[in-house]
C-alpha cells in the first residue's frame, strides 16, 4: 500500500465519518469504493433476516445509478445461499476475488450473464467485500465490478487493492452502525416521549391535545419558515430539538393533581356540598313552618331569598369573569348564617366556598394556581434528569421556560427578555395560542382564531410576547390544515 493510497484511504474514512445523512452515506460508500479500485460499477446491499438486499446499484458506463429515494430498486432480495457470491462473502465472512465471471464455475453469475446479454454489458471481474463493523457484525456486502486499465477497458482487480477495499468496507461499517445507534437513540427518545405523553393523556385527555396541537402548529410553522426562505431557519438538530422541548414543556403536569388540573369550575365537587346545605335549609324552614314557629310570609322570603343566592352561586361558579357587584354579592352571602337542627349557627358559605366563587377570572384559587405553575418547575425537575445528547442539551431549558414572558412577569424565574431565546419566545405563543382556541378544555369554550390573534397582540403591546415572532406566526396560519 502506497503512500499515496494509505493518504487516499485516511481522507475517505473521514469523509465517511463526517457523513450524517444516511442516504448520502449508502451513496458515498459505493462511489468511494469505486474511486478506489477504478471500476466501472458496483452493488451495495445491506444484510436483513431475509437476505441481502439491494441498497445501490451504479454502472457508470451506461450512466445508471439506482438506489435511493428518488429511484428506488425493486429487485428482490438475494437468497444467503453459497452458490450467490454475495451471499457467499457473508456466509463465509471473506473478500472474494473474481478475474472472470464467465469463466468462473464456482459461484452462480446466470444473473450476470443475463444482464450482458440484454444489455450488452460485459461482465468481466467482481471484488465482493463484507461490511463488517468493529464488533464483528456484518451488515452488508459490498461487490464492486470490471476494474478498468488505465485505457478504460475492463481487467481484474489487483490484489494490492484487496486491503485498501477492505479497510474501506471496515469504516463504512463502521459509520452504518454508528449512524445506525443514532438512529436507534432517535427512536428510543421518541418513544419515551410518546410514553410520557399517553401518561399525561390518561391522565386529562385535553392535556395530551394541548400538546399534540402544539407540535402540529410548530411543525407547520417550521415547515413554513424553510419554504419561505426566512433568515430564521432550524437545521435538523435545531428543529428536532425545539419539537422535543414542545413535546416535553407539560411533563411537569404529571405530579399535578387532578383536582386542580381538571377543575372546570370554581367550586367543582363542593358545589354539590353547597347544593345540599341550601337544601337542608330549606327542610329547615319547612319543619318551622309546621310547627308554627315561621309563618307563610316568613316561609315565602326566606324560600325566595334562598333561591335567589343560590341562582348567585350558580351563576359566578361557572361565569369566565366575575365582576365587582358579584363579588360583592358573594361577600355578603359568606357572612350569613343559618340554624342547624341543633340550635348552632352555620354560614351559608364556608370560608374555601367564598374564596373560590370570589376568583375573578378562571376557577382556581391562588392556592390552586401555585400548585399548578408548579408543573413548569417539575418540568425542568424531571428534564434535568434525562442524559439528553449534545446536539439536545437546550431541550430542558427551552421546555422549563415557556411561561417565562419578555416583560419579567412569567414564572417561574420572572426570566426577562435579554434571557429568552427566540425558540422559548416562539413556543410561549404556541402555548397560549392553543390555550385560548383549544376546543375540548372542561373549563371554557373554544376562542375565535380572530380573537385569540387580538389577545396576543395586546400581549406584545404590554411587552409580553415577541412582536416578529408573533407577525410570522400569523403570517404563515400554521393553525390550519393546509398550509
């Protein structure tokens, strides 16, 4: 082996090592190995349970180059038979070297022979390599064809090149399997984040929608950006790990409890509770009344007077704003009392009832809504603790900060904008945008695209969220089907 062709070698393994995209790799394999040898043509197949499958086929001379997605090869699979000199080099694990085909008799080429007759190739010498990795697996074969004289004319190929071609074979390999662990890596991530997402699903089925729509919008919304040419462009790392962090940014909401989670309105379950007292009380009355201690007229105002605040509470428990005079008018029912059968005063209201029809916007207490802002702290808890790779190291961040707003008043951190990437930007209007126009969440109905658009914009104006962001959001309609 040369100087030059131990250099040559050297700068084609690193090419290979360099090489991410699985399809260009398939490709370069088989073009370097015909580089090499100076060789007319040549097959890459790739080992499965069934035998070795056709993965690239290149004959230069006719100019044909098959494989791939754009001219996929539907040939069937070769059998691991030893009389197939392909299967041959697997079953055997060895380079096989071949000066004439024709004149061989040890291995069938009536596949060979065929090709020539109906094209009018000549088939004359094959090198058959294994693909074999640094763990001893073999993965493939490669068969190179008709080594080529310096006058282009076809000739055996020299065993001098036997080394080089199964050095080279060694490495592709090697970066197969390597690009082959990436992959499996890619799958394993996947899955677990589907796990976590049919774990939060069956936990509140709006949750797992929220999140589903989430990445659907970011998808589209990248998809968007790269058609459009747009100066902010997500490269494959880039934009597999922002639609982790959006798939990931509720996982916090499993330690989140569903009473809180799912609470549709102020009072949820204890509204049932009120329900019965009013009811108790009105028996009350009843047993009064017979037993003369409450005249009729009496009887008529307290039974008007009841039905009418408990018309009140109904109302403000499931009201989307509550305003000041029905606060007020809660306020003054918490501080009336009634007489149990046991002659002790009871409030019409306890002290968690009032607070709960009190809150003026959404159903849950300032209590409540700590336990759950809590989720975004739990999000970055449980993401911490996940071995992300390199290239997805900014996942947890990312994902841990989407109610962080550029104005200081998110949370956790209060975060201002100087501290906020445009990927968290971008992914705090995902969140709300969903959050308004979700269609199946137990406390509201659905918003207006329209206006949900409106909210958001007032939320730039106030200094919230990312003006330009918030514009090419818009811009490419990334909520809708078809885009």
């Amino acid at each position: 082996m040369t100087a030059q062709h131990m250099q040559t070698l050297l700068d084609i393994c690193a090419a290979l090592s360099a090489e991410r995209d699985r399809e260009a790799l398939l490709s370069r394999i088989l073009d370097t190995a015909m580089d090499l040898t100076v060789c007319d043509g040549g097959t890459l197949y790739l080992l499965e349970e069934d035998g070795l499958h056709f993965c690239r086929m290149v004959t230069r001379s006719f100019g044909l180059r098959q494989g791939g997605h754009d001219a996929p090869i539907t040939l069937p699979p070769v059998p691991l038979k030893p009389s197939h000199v392909c299967a041959r080099a697997v079953l055997e694990n060895r380079l096989i070297n071949v000066p004439d085909v024709h004149q061989d008799r040890e291995f069938d080429f009536s596949g060979a022979r065929r090709y020539d007759a109906m094209t009018g190739y000549h088939t004359r010498s094959m090198l058959v390599v294994p693909l074999t990795n640094d763990r001893g697996g073999l993965i493939g074969v490669l068969q190179l064809i008709n080594a080529l004289t310096e006058a282009g004319q076809p000739t055996d190929f020299i065993p001098e090149m036997e080394p080089l071609v199964t050095a080279l074979a060694s490495q592709a390999a090697i970066s197969l399997t390597n690009m082959q662990y990436a992959e499996q890596i890619t799958e394993l991530m996947d899955s677990l984040v589907g796990a976590l997402s049919t774990a939060i699903d069956q936990r509140t089925p709006y949750n797992a929608n929220h999140t589903r729509n989430m990445v659907k919008y970011a998808a589209r919304f990248l998809d968007w950006l790269e058609r459009t040419g747009n100066d902010w462009s997500f490269d494959t790392d880039r934009r597999r790990s922002f639609l982790l962090s959006v798939w990931l940014h509720d996982v916090g909401k499993l330690v989140v409890p569903l009473e809180v989670m799912d609470k549709a309105t102020r009072l949820g379950p204890a509204l049932e509770r009120v329900e019965s007292r009013f009811a108790i009380m009105a028996l009350l009355d009843r047993i009064a009344l017979l037993e003369g201690r409450l005249d009729e007229a009496a009887f008529s105002a307290r039974t008007a007077e009841r039905e009418e605040a408990l018309a009140l509470i109904r109302k403000a428990n499931t009201a989307g704003f509550l305003p000041d005079e029905s606060i007020a008018a809660i306020e003054d029912l918490a501080k009336r009392t009634y007489t149990d059968e046991n002659g002790e005063a009871r409030p019409w209201l306890t002290e968690k009832e009032r607070v709960c029809l009190t809150v003026r916007k959404g159903t849950l207490t300032a209590a409540e809504r700590a336990v759950m802002e809590g989720h975004v702290t739990a999000t970055a808890r449980i993401l911490e603790q996940v071995a992300f790779p390199r290239q997805y190291a900014q996942v947890p961040e990312w994902a841990a900060a989407h109610h962080e707003l550029l104005n200081g008043t998110g949370y956790p951190d209060h975060r201002t904008a100087e501290s906020l990437p445009r990927e968290v930007r971008l992914l705090t209007i995902l969140d709300v945008f969903d959050a308004l126009t979700a269609r199946d969440r137990p406390y509201k109905p659905p918003m207006p695209v329209e206006k949900a658009l409106a909210i958001l914009h007032s939320m730039v104006r106030e200094g919230s969220l990312d003006e330009e962001i918030l514009a090419l959001f818009e811009e490419s309609r990334a909520w809708e089907e078809a885009i």
